[in-house]
C-alpha cells in the first residue's frame, strides 16, 4: 500500500451558504472601515500641504517686497544725507526680528533670514534707538523718499540761488513813555496797542538788501511808524489816515520783505502779493513804487488795469521773476476768471483805498478776487487801507481780516489836512468860474515862476469828462501849457498826460476825480475846485494833491450853491470848520443842516450799531 492511501489528510468541516454571506459581508464593512480611515487620515494631509503652500506664498511676497524696500532705500541713500542712509539697516533690523519671531521651516529659514555684517548690526542698533525705528516700512519708505527730495532741493537751491537772509519776526513790546507821548502828539489810536511805534527806519528788522533804497528817507511817516512793526510781525492791519501820509510804503516795506524771504515758487503759482487800487492811475503809481523797491532783489512786479491789450500783461504774468501784482478790481478779475492770473499763491493782500473803490461799486468784484485766494487759515495776510472808515469798509474789514489791528491817524470821520491853506469864493453864477480860474493862475503864476529847477504845477478839478474839455480849451486859449485827464481819453493819452505834469513840460492840468485818489504828483502848490464834486469825501481827496509828504498846500473852491451843492453846504463847512479854516460870510445863506448818513439797504432809517457795548448775558438762578 502506497503512503498516500495509508495515511489520508484530515477532514474540514462544512460551510454552509448563510455563513459564506456573513463574512463576506464582515469582509466588506472591515475594507470600507479601512477606507474611511484612510481618508481621514489623508485629510490633515492635504490641509498641511496647503498650509505650507500659502505659507511659501507669502514669503515670496515678502521677499518681493523686501527687495523692493531695498533698492527704494538704496535709492534714497544715494540722493540723501547720511542721516537717510541710515535707515536701511533698521529695516533689515526690524525684518530680522519679524522672521525669527514666526515659526518656519528651517528650509524657509534659510532661504528668508539674512546674515547681518557687523557694520550693518552696529549701524542697525544705532537706528533702532532713533524716532524711525518704531515706523512701519511704508511709513520709513515714505519718510527716505522725502528726505530725498528735500535734499535734492536743498542742494539745487543753494547751487543756483543766493541764500535768503532770515529776518526777525517782531513780537509784541511794552509801550515807554516816549512811544505814548508821539501817539498822543500824531494823535494815532492803536486798537489793541501790541506793538509800539518805530522811529529809526534802519532798525527794522528786513532784508539787509532793501535798506539801500529806504535810506533816501529820514524817519517813517505815523502811519509807517505804527503799521510796520505789525505788519513784520505777520499780523493783519487796518490804517486809516488822510491821503498823502505814505500809506504805499506803508503795506511795501513789509510786503516785498514777505515776498523776498519766501522759497523759490513753481512756474504759473509765484504770484504772492496782490494789491487792488481803484483807479488806472493809482495802480501805476504804486506799481512804479513796488518795481523800483524789487529791484534790490530780484522780484519783479506787473500793474493790470483795463483799457490797453492783456497780451502784453499776460506776457509779464508768465515771468518766472514776477511775484507782485497790482491791479484795479476789474482787470484782475478779468484775468484771474479766465486762467491767465493764478492767485493761489497769494500770502500778503493789500485792499488800498477801500473806501473808494466800495464808493465806485467794486465790492463784488473784490470779493470774488479774495475767493481765487488762499484762507487766512493757510497763512494768508491782509491790509486795508483807507481815508475813511464808513459801514461799507467795517463790513469788508469783518468778513475777510482775521483779528486785524486798526491803525488811525487823526479821526475816523472824514478830515481835511490842516497844513493846506482852504480859500472859498462863493459866486453868484457859474458863469463868473473862467474869470476867477485865469485870475488864481496868473496870480499864482506870478508868485510862484516856473522854472526848470522847481517847476510850478497846477491842478484843476471839473465835475464831468465835458466840463474838463472846456476848460482844457480855455486854459489853452489863455497861452497856459496845460493837459487834460478824464475817462474820455485814451490809456496812452492818460499817461503822457500824466507824465507831462509830474516832469513840469505843463503847468496845469484838467482832471476829473480820477485824479482825485491817491496819486502822488510832487509838488503840485495849488488845487482849484470849479465845480464842487458830489461828496465831501472828494473833496478831501481833491485838496490832498497838495500839501503832501509833511508840506504845505493852497485849494481855491467855486461854490455856487447850484445843483447838489446846497444840500452839501452844511457837511463842507464842517469839514472847513475841523480844518480850521475861515469860512466866508456869504456861506450864511445855505442851509447848515448835515444829512444823516444812509445805509445802503435800510436808507437813514437805521441804527448804526458799530461801536456799540458788547451785550451781556443775564442768567437767573
């Protein structure tokens, strides 16, 4: 027998159907377990991938970053001062620290973190002790980029441009005995009194370049005296003085100081001194004033006015030296609406004789001329000068100066000059005006000879353009050298006429109230007034041709009564009657009564609250 059949394998048991099916079925929940762990275990998997993905991101953002912070640093350290170089190693410092305090890899470690040289960490704990070092690095970017620029700026200027002499800002004094005693003796009114009077014209604290032109005078005018230490002193004034009393120099000492201290301006925006003038005439007066001051300094200065071309004007504007306009309302405006003026740059404006230029209708104008310009807040300085101080000038003084100081010469009413000698003929016609005219210039002619050393000059006021014409031929008929200056006239005629009377080539000259305001024409010993003008005011203005500059002076006046006059008798003798001149007999058959002044919404019927007590406030327990 074979082994096979000796030795039989054991038996297994049987496996019936059921159990073939429970474990399969076992078999396939224990694989669809071992499944679901799988991927919960491959979850944490991913989600750590990603992490590390974002991760890597970020520091190659950072390190973008970096190295752009670095070559704009690089950048600045090249252009700045070694105080801007300085700030490189703080950011490599603060990065350092940032990049150790965050847990990486030791991969990303490695490839984040730089190795700093001794000079850098040394250079690195210097900075950290500095203000820079608590910046952020937008902030420390921002900060190089500027240091930058200004010394590039720094260094530009001081290549092609002369340093500019700083000057002390005057700051408010104690008033002595002997200030006191010459406001008394000027009686000038200081409102608040801060800062007290000047006597020495080279004790100012300005530019040592301007003292060369101010040493052709001795001593300040009162109206100089008391508004220069006010106005160095970068505070806004308001001077009220009669016409005559330097007011130019007044607002130009400290202006073209302002003007000359300030930095280099960019092209189109250097404009930082506006003057507004009522008249042609007047503008080109203190143009003229202002062009000779500037030249010390380099500053140029261009006068608008209306009735010549703007080409040649706007041709001045565009001058990168021109920082000084003067200019009547309607010019200026003209220019600054259209484009041509840019006035947002303007720190020093100067309204001189605002009453006047209220008096011809120009208070919108002005207005809309001091919106072109800056805020008060952004540093900008006003000055109102002004013969008189009516409702219409306090209420443009309030809305546009910002704690002004008010400055008075004399009375805030209205004040003929006492050193001009007053002589009034009353005449029964107007037709008697030629014979008394020719007789004052012969006689005046005969006393005072023309010649070209100290030539005579004579000033004839007409109430209309017509009259001024008439009279003009009828000097002319009398073999008088004589000129003639109203609105009917050309600007070139206006000029040369103009130009004749203050060189002495004619002798007398017939104006209208243009010539009223402001204009200083030396020497002129005698005004005659044909025809009174329409308000006392003129008056006043007409008479203060003469007798300017501390001088004496003689107005000879025509009044007949006529017209307008008899309703203003009773204001003109009161102003001869302040003037302390002698008032004729003939002037008893007009009325004295004085018209109360008028308000310009509410007519005479209103209560002029100006200087009235501030009210109190009562509270009750």
């Amino acid at each position: 027998m074979s082994i096979t059949e000796s030795a039989p394998p054991a038996s297994t048991p049987a496996i019936s159907k059921e159990e073939k099916k429970r474990l399969k079925a076992e078999k396939k929940e224990k694989k669809r377990k071992a499944e679901a762990v799988a991927a919960t275990e491959a979850e944490p998997k991913s989600a750590e991938g990603d992490v590390a993905k974002e991760k890597k991101e970020k520091k190659d953002k950072k390190k973008k970053r970096a190295a752009e912070d670095e070559a704009d640093s690089s950048a600045a350290a090249a252009a700045s001062t070694a105080k801007g170089g300085s700030q490189e190693p703080a950011k490599k410092k603060k990065k350092k620290e940032k990049s150790k305090s965050e847990p990486t890899s030791a991969s990303a470690t490695a490839e984040s973190s730089t190795v700093a040289t001794p000079a850098e960490s040394s250079s690195a704990a210097a900075s950290a002790s500095t203000p820079e070092a608590g910046l952020s690095k937008k902030q420390l970017k921002k900060l190089a980029k500027a240091q930058a620029a200004a010394a590039a700026g720094s260094s530009s200027t001081t290549s092609n441009s002369t340093p500019v002499p700083t000057t002390a800002i005057v700051t408010p004094q104690a008033f002595t005995a002997e200030h006191n005693a010459y406001l008394a003796e000027q009686n000038i009114t200081l409102a608040p009194s801060l800062f007290p009077p000047v006597f020495s014209i080279p004790s100012l604290p300005i530019n040592s370049s301007l003292q060369p032109f101010l040493a052709a005078f001795t001593k300040p005018t009162p109206i100089q005296s008391c508004s220069w230490p006010a106005l160095l002193a970068k505070r806004d004034v308001i001077g009220i003085a009669e016409t005559g009393s330097g007011k130019t120099l007044s607002f130009g000492v400290p202006g073209m100081n302002h003007v000359s201290s300030l930095p280099p301006a960019k092209k189109g925006k250097q404009i930082a001194m506006l003057v507004l003038a009522p008249t042609r005439e007047l503008a080109q007066q203190s143009h003229d004033t202002l062009l000779a001051f500037g030249k010390s300094v380099g500053i140029n200065s261009v006068c608008l006015f209306g009735g010549v071309g703007k080409a040649e004007q706007i041709a001045e504007l565009r001058k990168q030296e021109t920082r000084i306009v003067v200019g009547t309302p309607g010019r200026t405006l003209d220019l600054a609406d259209a484009g041509d003026l840019d006035l947002s740059g303007v720190s020093y404006l100067v309204l001189d004789e605002a009453d006047r230029m209220l008096d011809q209708g120009f208070e919108n104008d002005i207005r809309r001329i001091i919106a072109h310009t800056p805020d008060h807040t952004k540093g900008r300085q006003t000055v109102m000068f002004s013969a008189t101080w009516p409702e219409s000038v306090r209420r443009l003084a309030s809305t546009f100066l910002h704690d002004p100081i008010r400055i008075t010469v004399g009375s805030d009413e209205l004040s003929a000059n006492k050193r001009i000698e007053q002589v009034v003929e009353v005449l029964d016609s107007s037709r008697d005006k030629d014979g008394r005219l020719l007789y004052h210039l012969r006689s005046h002619l005969k006393a005072h000879p023309n010649t070209a050393a100290s030539p005579t000059r004579i000033l004839v006021f007409a109430l209309y353009k017509k009259e001024a014409q008439r009279l003009e031929y009828t000097i002319k008929r009398a073999n008088y050298a004589v000129g003639a200056l109203h609105g009917d006239m050309t600007q070139d005629a206006r000029f040369k006429a103009l130009d004749l009377f203050k060189t002495g080539k004619q002798n007398v000259l017939v104006a209208t109230d243009v010539a009223a305001r402001g204009l200083d024409i030396p020497d002129v010993g005698l005004v005659i007034n044909v025809t009174f003008p329409l308000t006392t005011e003129d008056f006043v203005h007409r008479c203060g041709r003469t007798g300017r500059a501390g001088k004496t002076g003689k107005a000879v006046t025509f009044f007949t009564g006529e017209a307008h006059e008899k309703s203003l008798a009773g204001e003109f003798m009161r102003v001869l009657r302040d003037a302390g001149a002698e008032i004729p007999q003939e002037m008893d058959r007009f009325p004295t009564t004085i018209k109360k002044k008028e308000h310009g919404s509410y007519g005479a019927f209103y209560k002029d609250t100006t200087n009235a007590p501030k009210a109190t406030k009562i509270t009750f327990d």
